[in-house]
C-alpha cells in the first residue's frame, strides 16, 4: 500500500465523488496529496514492482506447470491476483520477440568479423600468389617479346584481388544451392522458359537465394537465416491465428454453456504458453552453444528437449480436460480432433508467414 499523504478533503481529484477512506469507492483512486516528497517516485515505483512481481509470478507458475488452471481461475471470477490474459500474452510475445535478437546481434557481430577477416586474409594471399606467378611467366617470355605484352598482361591482372575479396568465386560447389538444376539466376531464368508454372511459382525463393550466394554466403550461412527466420515467424503465426483457434474451439462445444469469449481466454493462455516454451527452447538452443560439447551434456540437453517437446504436446489435452469439463473419452476425441485442425491450420499460416518472411530478408 502506498505511504503517500492523505488529503484533508474528501473529493476524489479524479471523478469528484465522494472518498470515506484512502481509497475512491468510484473508480479506485488513492485519495493523496497531487504533490509528494522526492522519495515517494522511489517508494512508489518498488511497491507497483513488487505488486506486479508477485502477481506475475504466481502467473507463470499457474500457466507452466498447471494446465489450464488459470483459465478456470479467470472464467470463474478470481482475477485480482494474476496478471490478464492479453497483458501476458502481449508481455511474453514481446519478450519472445526480443530475447533473440540480443544473442544473433553479439553472435553475428564476432562470427561475422572473424569470417570476414579469415577470408580477407585467404584470398589476398590467393591473388597474390596468383599474381605473382603470372608475372613470372610473362616476365620469362618478355626476353623475346615486347614490352607491351607484358603491360597488357599486368592490367589484366588489376581487378583479379578485387574480385576474390568480393567473393564471386565460391570455394566449393557443395557450398551453393542448386534450385531445380540451376546454381545461378541467369540459369534459373533460361530453364524457366521450358519449365512453366513450377519455376514461376518458386521464382521469389530461388531469386533470394541466388541473391544471398551472389553476396558471398554460403549453404550453411543461408540455412541458419532460414531458421531464424523461421523461429521469429512463429510469435506472428501465433497472433494472426488467435481468433481462427478461438472459432474452432466454439464450434466443438456447447454454444450455450461457454461463449466466444470463454474461448478466448483459453486460447490466450494457451498461446501464452506456447510462447513460453519457444522461449525455453531458444535459450536452450543459445545455450548449448556455449558450454562445452561434451556428450553427456548433449544427451542430456536431448532428453530435456524431448521432455519438453512431448509435454507441450500433452498441456493442450490437459488444459483441455480440466477446463471444459468433459469426460476423459470426449476429452481425448474433441481435443485429438481440434489438435489435428490447429496443427494443420497453424503449419499453413507459418508457411505462409516464413515464405513472406524469408523473401523480404536482407
């Protein structure tokens, strides 16, 4: 409770109503004085965190390790203690979103520099060795021919660095991706003619990936984007489908007995745990990258990612169960069922989404 000085009148500041004690019996407004000491912005703003903290927590424990309890807990009218259903799932997408990018920032910063360097470095020496001997060769056959032959031999050889430290020579052709037979756009536009609508359709794609190999990176490199890509889509996904999820689970059950919005508030707690797993399972992924690669290590982190993986599988048919109600037998069938549709439906908009995503990447 806040410790800020009560004001002698009894009118609320904020609606004019009437405040018999600290608080406004109106709308809930804290009856103190407008001005404080400098100390209460302090005070103040460690009794909100701490308010919030608790509330929030008690939260997350409810919606990791308690299937489907919060959303009972919310239908049935206990709210003052847990934190709403879209102020959580707007905080956990948000934290989804931003997490990653402070580790593919410092990752690819030093990745990035080191490659640069060590490719700097390879193909400088390449060229000159290149050069060097070329030069030779044209400076033996100068003792009969003339000079100029060996200046425009040189001049030839002026942009060949330049050339290999732009990269356009690939070390190895396992390092390209081939699309339908071409490793080139010039390639893909030439098979295209014979090839109709299937090389119209991926035409996007494969322009995006001739582009990326044009600047240098390789199969490995694109393929770890790809991913990202990948896994920074699935938030979206996840938003776009909310209502599409919420319909579906009012058409399985009685319109009478639970509304859209009781559907709602499931979907948003569910989501909000799907959430929280990718989280869980990008940190694991960041850090197994950093600990040493031991093989107890990896097999333990294997059988974590295993256990996590079935179990969010399994919350949806618990959350499911305990929420609605419904026998075990009708539990299983409607939720397999709605399972089966969501899956499908979600892969599609992810598909949809990584597609967009992946073509418009720089």
């Amino acid at each position: 409770m806040s410790h800020g000085k009560i004001r002698e009148e009894k009118n609320c500041l904020n609606c004019g109503h009437i405040v018999e004690e600290r608080f406004c019996p109106h709308c809930g407004q804290e009856n103190i004085q407008p001005r404080q000491p400098f100390y209460y912005l302090f005070t103040h703003f460690i009794e909100d965190f701490t308010h919030y903290d608790g509330q929030f927590w008690k939260t997350i424990k409810y919606l990791l390790f308690q299937p489907g309890k919060l959303t009972k807990e919310y239908l049935s009218g206990k709210r003052q203690f847990y934190v709403a259903p879209v102020k959580l799932y707007i905080f956990i997408s948000f934290i989804t979103f931003f997490v990653p990018t402070l580790f593919s920032q410092s990752e690819d910063t030093d990745d990035e520099a080191i490659e640069k360097h060590s490719i700097q470095k390879d193909n400088k020496d390449l060229a000159a060795k290149i050069i060097d001997s070329v030069k030779s060769g044209i400076i033996v056959e100068s003792n009969t021919k003339n000079d100029s032959i060996i200046n425009k031999g040189i001049s030839k050889l002026k942009n060949l660095e330049d050339v290999i430290d732009k990269k356009e020579i690939l070390s190895s052709q396992k390092d390209q991706f081939a699309i339908l037979g071409a490793t080139s756009m010039k390639e893909y536009d030439s098979l295209s003619i014979k090839g109709g609508r299937t090389y119209t359709s991926v035409r996007p794609f494969a322009k995006k990936i001739f582009h990326l190999q044009d600047r240098g990176l390789k199969r490995k490199e694109i393929i770890a984007r790809f991913v990202d890509t990948f896994i920074h889509s699935f938030p979206k996904a996840l938003f776009i489908y909310l209502p599409v999820f919420a319909f579906f689970l009012w058409i399985f059950h009685n319109k009478k007995k639970w509304w859209y919005f009781d559907h709602g508030i499931f979907t948003l707690h569910y989501f909000s745990f799907l959430l929280s797993s990718t989280l869980i399972f990008i940190l694991a992924n960041h850090l197994i990258a950093v600990v040493p690669s031991y093989t107890i290590i990896k097999v333990i982190f294997g059988l974590c990612y295993t256990a996590l993986f079935f179990y969010t599988c399994a919350y949806f048919f618990i959350a499911h169960h305990r929420v609605y109600e419904n026998s075990k037998r009708a539990s299983i069938l409607k939720g397999s069922l709605l399972f089966i549709i969501n899956c499908i439906g979600l892969l599609f908009m992810l598909m949809i989404l990584t597609y967009i995503s992946f073509v418009t990447m720089h």
